[in-house]
C-alpha cells in the first residue's frame, strides 16, 4: 500500500466524483471551499494506492503551529472495502504523519441516527477506530443545533501527556481556521453529558429511574473558566439522588452525590 499527497487539482479531476458518490451531501463540503483551504495550506489530499490501483483517500486538515490533525474524511472504495484495506491505511498514515502530536476524527454520536440501520453504521464505525487504538473524548459536539458528534483521537507522541482540555483547544483552533471562527462559535456547541439517577419511594417499593442531563457549552473559551453547574428541579412528593461524574478539567476527578429532598 502506497499513501501519495495529490494537489488539488488531480483530486478533482481523479476523487472528487467518488467522494460525491460516497458521502451524503449534508456531510460534503462544496469544492470551493476546499479548494480554498488547499490554497491556504490547510487541506491535504492524500490518494491510498493499492498495487498502482486508487483504493480510497484521506482529506486532512492541519494548521501552522498547531501539532494535531484533523481525519475529515476517510473512504475506502465500495469494491475494496471488508478487506483490511482500512485498518491498513490508518497504520500506513500513522507512519507519515509522525510529527503531529494526534490525529482526530468526527464520529456521528451513537444512538442518535434516524433508523436502526444508521445507528449500525455508526457503531460499526466507533469499533473500527477503537481497534486501532483511537480514544474518545468525554464531551460530545453539537452543530447546527442538531448534529451530534462525538470526537476520537489517536495519540501519536508516547512523551506526551494528553489533557481534554489542551485537546480541545487544538481541535478548536483547527475548526476556527477550516471554517472561520464567526461560523463555529455561532453553531457549534460543547455537549457534557451528566447521567443521574432517581430513586422515589412509592408504597413501600423502591423506583430507580435512569435520566440524562445536558450541559452546554456555547464558546470554547468557556472551558478555561470555573463552571458553576445549577439544575431547576421541579416535582411533587419526590425523592432526588443525583451521582455527577465530574470530569477534571471541569472541576476536580471525583464522584458526587447530592440528595435533595423535597
């Protein structure tokens, strides 16, 4: 297997047609703007070639001064998938890509597709980067106030030490210059998920019940202050227990149990 970096020119003319054939189009980005941030140096094109035949690509995403990089999209053509070639080439781009500090990529959060079908899909594609040993953050984003997107990163520098928040600031600071700080900060959102648990009394039998909490994030720079987290809560004749794991870049790594009676 061969990684070749291609211009942009002959990513038009020879992945362009197969990258509209594989990705739907609410996930494509318009070939201006690709183009655009090839020209800036941003975007790479990478052709995966399999015995001098054109098997998949890469399209990456990385910025002066800033040591990871972005997976934004990643295909193996129809007729060669299931057959290793995917594990292949992310070990193949593990060993050119030796001087970021880590690759990420955007996974569709699991659960959350339309259809059963979808929600496979998406799963199939979680397990694929976990083999291959990619972490995934403890927060979610939330685009367009409706997309989903859970965040995978696979460590690169076995020096280094791998802090959420450091994380995201790298990531952000990519997003900011791929499609401009104006867009993210009015449509992207920082989701921590919080699960809770109920317990309530009713004749003598105890109910657990399992809720989801969301807290939102609007702006990154948000994370590098203290965040004071308040719950409205509003029921009659019930027993509250909350259990929050707390992750330590929000406050400190600990669990707490908070009872409210009421």
């Amino acid at each position: 297997m061969e990684l070749i970096n291609i211009d942009y020119k002959e990513f038009k003319a020879e992945i362009y047609q197969k990258y509209i054939e594989i990705f739907p189009e609410e996930e494509r980005k318009t070939l201006e703007a690709m183009e655009k941030n090839y020209n800036k140096n941003i975007t790479k094109f990478i052709k995966i070639d399999e015995e001098n035949e054109l098997i998949g690509f890469f399209i990456m995403n990385s910025i002066k001064n800033n040591r990871y990089m972005q997976l934004d999209y990643f295909a193996i053509l129809p007729e060669y998938q299931n057959k290793g070639y995917g594990t292949k080439a992310i070990k193949e781009l593990e060993k050119v890509v030796q001087n970021y500090d880590a690759i990420f990529v955007e996974i569709e959060k699991l659960g959350y597709g339309a259809n059963t079908a979808e929600n496979e899909i998406r799963e199939k594609r979680a397990k694929f980067y976990e083999r291959l040993e990619f972490n995934k953050l403890n927060v979610d984003l939330k685009w367009f106030n409706s997309l989903f997107l859970s965040i995978y990163y696979l460590k690169l520098n076995n020096n280094l030490t791998y802090d959420e928040k450091e994380i995201l600031n790298n990531i952000f600071e990519i997003y900011y210059k791929v499609h401009g700080k104006k867009k993210v900060d009015e449509n992207c959102e920082i989701i921590k998920w919080f699960f809770l648990t109920k317990v309530r009394k009713k004749a003598n039998n105890i109910i657990r019940e399992d809720l989801q909490w969301i807290i939102s994030i609007k702006s990154k720079s948000e994370l590098f202050f203290n965040i004071l987290i308040t719950f409205e809560i509003k029921s009659l004749d019930t027993t509250f227990t909350f259990f929050i794991k707390i992750n330590p870049w929000l406050f400190s790594k600990k669990i707490f149990s908070l009872p409210i009676n009421f």
